[in-house]
C-alpha cells in the first residue's frame, strides 16, 4: 500500500498537480449530463477527481402526462439517484423547462457555480443544437468562460485565479460547424456504471424520449431487459474521427479496441490546454 501511495504522488507530482482535479459538468435537463458524459464522470471518480453534474433547468416540461410541479420533483430525485450511483455530486437549477434564455441572471448562476466548484474543467453543450434549451445553455457556458476570472463581475463570489479548460460535449449537428472530437475518452471499463445512471431517469429513457420518437412499445418491462436495452439504443458507433482520436491518446492497441467511448471538443473561450496539461487533467488518459 505504501509503494502505491508514493506511486500516485509521483505521478501527480510529475504532471504538475497535486489536488484533486475538479470538474464541473452543465447540461439543459437533467438527465442530459450523464447521456454524454456518465462513463468519464465514472472514471474521473475512480482518480479520485470531484465530479458534480449541473441541470441548468428543472426539467418540468419534459414528460407527456405529469403536471410540471411533480415532475420537476420526479426529475430532482432522479438526479439524485443518479448522482448517488456514480458518487457524485448533482444540482438542478429552478429555471423552467423550454423557457430557458441566456439572461444576466443565469449566466450569473453560472458564474457562481464554477467559482464555487473552483474547476479545472467545464463541460457543457455546443451552442447550436434542435433544442433551443441546449443551445442556450451552451451560450451561457461559453459566456461565463472568460468572466469566471473577472473580480468585479458576480463579486459575492471570489474570482478564480485561473481559467478552466472549457469543453463541449459530443453531437451530431453539422451547421455552422461540425463536431471536432479534440478528446476521447474510452469509457469499456464503466460503460455498465454508465447505462445505470441512465437508468435512474425512469421519467426520460422510458416514457418520455421513445413516447416523442413514438417507440414507447418499444420500452422492455422487465428491468434488466430494460437495461440492455437502453445500452443498445444510447451507444454510439464510434466514428473514423473518434477512433484517430482514441489512438492519438490512447495508442494503436488500445484506441483500436476501445468500443466504448464519450468525445469532447475544446472550446477556445477558456484557458489553451497543450496535449501535456489534458493528459494532466484526464489521468484516464496517462
């Protein structure tokens, strides 16, 4: 035990940091954090980094029969309970579900989180998406990223002294730009940790997004078929892009094996991370 200790010290020495990696993860719903990002919050977890996942709104819109009171309710204790399934820490904001715009207010709530988390790394979505909760929430991230370390901006709460690295997650959309899967993180080792925290958003992976495709029937009954399912439906193949960016961090071995994976993108607004300072913050990679 003593040589592994000394080990992991060695190894944080050498990348230059000594306290545990902290990373804050912003997401519309609250269930949109763990579908792109779950399995690296897994393994951020097990290298003894802070996690916390943010819902910027209450998700109370999101369901075909539920009023919104108890939804937004029903939607909270899934977080939780996702939350608790990953060990980590969940907050969902009280902004309305669908109604979501990027005011002064909440890029201010923003602000505060990420002074408060102390991060070194910011998730959030790109901000050009079909939901305009998503876009919007992606535009106050990226509206935070610079004034994070402006003290005389949000003052009820200390400026960080440096700036995160800001990524976005992983999407499909192509305009304006497509996206560029600077990070890519294999997730074979966690992807069952993954499809559990899915799993804690009953109101969402099984009634509310197959009633919207119209494949409710489609949803299995029994939970472990449940489970598989949802593992078959909310994994992507892994794109030529992806799989360069697995053996670029991975190396040819790994990278060409890995069939599980989460990407993401850095966002130019925050600090410039080389290929060193990543494999610094994502010790998964090292």
């Amino acid at each position: 035990m003593k040589n592994f200790v000394l080990a992991l010290v060695s190894t944080a020495v050498l990348f230059g940091q000594t306290d545990p990696i902290r990373v804050i993860a912003f997401g519309a719903h609250p269930d949109d954090c763990d579908l792109r990002a779950a399995g690296t919050a897994a393994l951020f977890r097990a290298k003894g980094a802070a996690v916390k996942f943010v819902s910027v709104t209450n998700g109370d819109a999101g369901h075909q029969t539920m009023p919104k009171a108890a939804l937004a309710a029903r939607r909270l204790a899934e977080a939780k309970e996702s939350a608790r399934r990953l060990g980590i820490e969940y907050e969902v904001l009280n902004n309305h579900d669908g109604e979501l715009l990027p005011t002064l207010a909440v890029r201010e709530q923003i602000i505060r989180l990420i002074r408060q988390w102390n991060a070194d790394i910011v998730l959030a979505p790109r901000p050009n998406d079909y939901h305009p909760d998503h876009r919007y929430t992606g535009v106050l991230v990226q509206d935070a990223a610079y004034m994070v370390v402006v003290p005389h901006l949000v003052p009820d709460t200390p400026a960080l002294r440096r700036n995160p690295v800001f990524l976005y997650f992983e999407d499909n959309f192509q305009r304006p730009n497509p996206f560029r899967p600077d990070v890519a993180v294999g997730i074979d080792d966690v992807i069952d940790r993954k499809i559990e925290a899915l799993d804690a958003h009953v109101s969402q992976f099984y009634e509310w997004l197959p009633w919207v495709d119209g494949k409710l029937g489609d949803v299995p009954q029994d939970p472990t078929e449940r489970k598989a399912w949802l593992k078959r439906t909310r994994t992507a193949a892994i794109s030529p892009e992806v799989r360069q960016a697995l053996i670029r961090w991975y190396g040819p071995r790994i990278g060409n094996a890995t069939r599980y994976y989460e990407a993401f993108e850095i966002c130019e607004y925050g600090a410039h991370p080389d290929d060193a300072r990543i494999r610094q913050l994502f010790p998964m990679l090292r």
